[in-house]
C-alpha cells in the first residue's frame, strides 16, 4: 500500500508546475530530483554498510540499487549533477517551504559527496570532516581548558585515588541489574512517552519494540522501519545506571529519535509525498538536528530536578536498590557534561594520528570520567562514527539555543524542529 501511494504521488509531481505556478522550462523538478536522491543515497548505502540510517520509500528503489549500484567515481558524479540539477531550480516566488525544500535537499547532498569522497580515500581534519557532513564547525580546546571542570568534580566526589575511578565507584550504586533491566527500561520508556504526548500529537499507530544487546560500540540504537514504528535497542556490554535508563528512554523513543522519525514520516512522506525524507543518510546534516534534539529532549521532558526525583521515587525501587545520593549524583552528571566537547579534541588528535588508540583511551577515561573499559567502547565509537560526536553535545547546545529563542512554550519548537526540514546552519544564531 505504502509504495501504491509513493507512487500515485510521485505522478502527481511529475504532472505539477513550478510553485510560482510556471511550466518549469528545464522539465526538471524538486520532486525528479529528491527522487534520484533517494536512489543515489540508498546506493551509497550499497557501498558503505550502515550509510543508510533509515529507509522506508518503495521496496523496489531499495532492490535497484542493490542490483545496479554504481561504483563510487560514478557515485560522486551522480551528486554534482544532482547538484547542478538543484540549482538550475527557480525558487522565486516560491512558498517558503518549497525554498527550504530546495536548501535542503542541496547541503544533503553536499554532504553525501563529502562521504563518496571519504570513501573514495581522501582524509580531512576532523573540523573539516564535521563540518563537511554534518554542517556545523566545532571548535577544538585544548585539553587544559577543561580542567578546572575537573577540580570541580574532584571536590564534589572527595576520597583517594584517580578521579575517574572515584567517579566510576560512585556511580556503581546506581548500577541496574541486569535482571531488572526490562523492567526499570519500561518504566522509564513509558514516562518518557507520558510527557512528550501532553506536548506533541503523534500518529496514532506509533509504536516500539525494545531489545538488549550486545557486542556494539554505543550504548543505544533506534532503527526507524517507517509505518511510525521503531526498535529500539540497548546495549549491555557495560553497566547501565538508573539515570542512564532515563537518558535513553528520551533518546532513542521519546521525544528524541522515534519521535523525530515518525513526524518526519507524517508530515513529508505521508502528507506532502515528499520521498526525500524516506531515507535517513546518517553520515548529514539530518543528525546533527536528530541527535541534538534527542539529547535536549531529556532536559526537555525532565526540567529542573524532575528526573532526580522520578529516578528516587521510581527506577531506584524497581531496581531493587536503596539510599544512593541522587541529589549529588544530578550535580555530577551537571559537571561531566561540561567535559562532553573534551572527546572532540582526543577524537580530533587521535584520528590524525598524533595519538594512538592506548593514548585516546586513557585521555577519554581521564576527561570523560569513565572507566578504561568504557573508554575503550568510546574510542570504538570514534573508530566507527568518526567527527560524527559533534552531534551529541554541540548539537544538543546548539538545538536548546534556537528552541529557547522561539518562545516560552519549548515544546512547541521542539515540535516545529521535529517536523521541518530546518537544517543546522538554521539553528545557529
């Protein structure tokens, strides 16, 4: 049914003026073209597994790039005509959301040339590598500016030894076991879902499964199938603490990715026919809004000490444990937040090569406040996802600054995030 109705409205597209209501002499059009994105994203995807974050277009343009797709020279190709394609668009006299339409559609593909060329072999600095992908430079301090954060820290968590490991003895009284994991992750999902739905409509058939696994270099995943549906999984290769249930709960369900995805899904591909927004390339501009807004949503959902006292009053019970300072524990984690862009510089030093992997992991484990073994998982993270941890906390800053700019009811700009084609240069002031 759902490609029965691509298909009727990629006609209806085909048989469309321009939005000024001119024949577009070109013959070419923003529906034409955000319909060879999809392909040439999802043949990306064919090259470098993992590309496509997310797909729920017609089966068949996913076949078709699996059967024919093209090597990675014509690839790059590809997206500078899809390029010039884009920019031959008149725009003038269009709806607004038509511009942006056409904006958006030209830095996605920026960005997926910048990844052809990456897996072509050609090597950028990691600012250069960011900000080519995801839109937005971070800026790179040198590890000394964080600190005094750390003295902070020392004097809050008092005692002998390393710091990091005093902080990692702290947290183990909040450590969930592992047989309450189901049942804490539930609880958390379940208040998450309560507080986000007061604020934001979502399509009636939204659901979730929840899964744990392991052997992962993060610590949680959502897969978006489309239909408003998602699985959300969670890895247990390191321990899990009651707060961290809280973090992910928002994250990955709600009103983080699952909810980014299914108004994405609503608004542009079911409402407007737009295919673009069927494919979700991890490696744009898209995850700096989806990851920054899935780690403001915690503090949206959870203002002031709201989720200290759910964790007190809820998740610490239903894990079975008792007495763990919360209070002083939310005052940590204020901290270790502030060291969050420290990780960009060892990432920065450790991808180029001026440090090696035994280096990047003893200076995660050291400014990061997490044990060797954690660091380790985070350097595989880096491995894997490279400058792609600008997102997380640059992102989240930058999307809690323009959310906040909107007006008093946060809720509804995080709603207008999470259903635009806004793009991170947007966001910025």
């Amino acid at each position: 049914m759902r490609a029965l109705v691509l298909g009727f409205l990629l006609l209806l597209g085909a048989c469309a003026t321009t939005p000024a209501g001119r024949p577009d002499p070109s013959g070419d059009s923003l529906d034409a073209i955000a319909r060879d994105y999809v392909a040439l994203i999802l043949e990306i995807g064919e090259r470098e597994p993992g590309y496509v974050d997310a797909y729920y277009g017609p089966p068949e343009w996913a076949a078709a790039a699996e059967a024919n797709a093209r090597e990675v020279p014509a690839l790059i190709q590809g997206a500078a005509s899809l390029t010039r394609r884009l920019n031959a668009v008149s725009t003038t006299g269009a709806d607004p959301a038509v511009v942006q339409r056409k904006a958006y559609l030209l830095a996605h593909v920026s960005a997926a040339s910048a990844r052809l060329r990456m897996i072509g072999g050609e090597r950028m600095s990691f600012a250069d590598e960011a900000e080519a992908l995801f839109g937005v430079r971070p800026e790179i301090l040198p590890l000394s500016a964080y600190d005094p954060i750390l003295a902070e820290i020392d004097r809050l968590v008092p005692g002998e030894g390393e710091l990091a490991a005093r902080v990692a003895a702290f947290r183990t009284g909040f450590q969930i076991p592992t047989d309450r994991l189901q049942t804490v992750f539930d609880a958390s999902i379940a208040e998450c879902r309560a507080r986000t739905v007061r604020h934001i409509a979502l399509p009636a058939n939204e659901r979730f499964t929840l899964a744990f696994v392991t052997d992962k270099p993060w610590s949680g995943y959502n897969y978006y199938q489309g239909d408003a549906a998602s699985r959300i999984e969670i890895n247990t290769d390191q321990p899990i603490f009651t707060d961290r249930a809280i973090d992910l709960g928002c994250h990955e369900g709600y009103p983080g990715h699952h909810v980014y995805n299914a108004l994405l899904e609503q608004t542009f591909v079911v409402e407007r026919g737009w295919v673009e927004m069927s494919v979700y390339p991890l490696y744009s501009p898209m995850s700096f809004v989806a990851e920054g807004s899935a780690n403001y949503g915690i503090d949206l959902a959870f203002p002031g000490d709201e989720a200290a006292v759910f964790e007190r009053d809820v998740l610490l019970p239903l894990a079975g444990l008792t007495g763990p300072p919360v209070e002083q524990k939310a005052r940590l984690n204020a901290l270790v937040r502030r060291l969050g862009r420290a990780e960009y510089t060892v990432a920065d030093a450790y991808l180029a090569g001026r440090i090696d992997r035994a280096e990047a992991t003893r200076l995660l484990s050291q400014y990061m406040l997490t044990t060797p073994e954690r660091a380790a998982q985070r350097v595989r993270f880096i491995d894997t996802y490279r400058s792609y941890i600008i997102n997380y906390g640059l992102g989240r800053d930058v999307v809690q600054a323009w959310v906040e700019r909107q007006g008093p009811d946060r809720w509804q700009g995080m709603e207008t995030l999470l259903s635009s084609q806004i793009l991170p240069v947007d966001l910025l002031p």
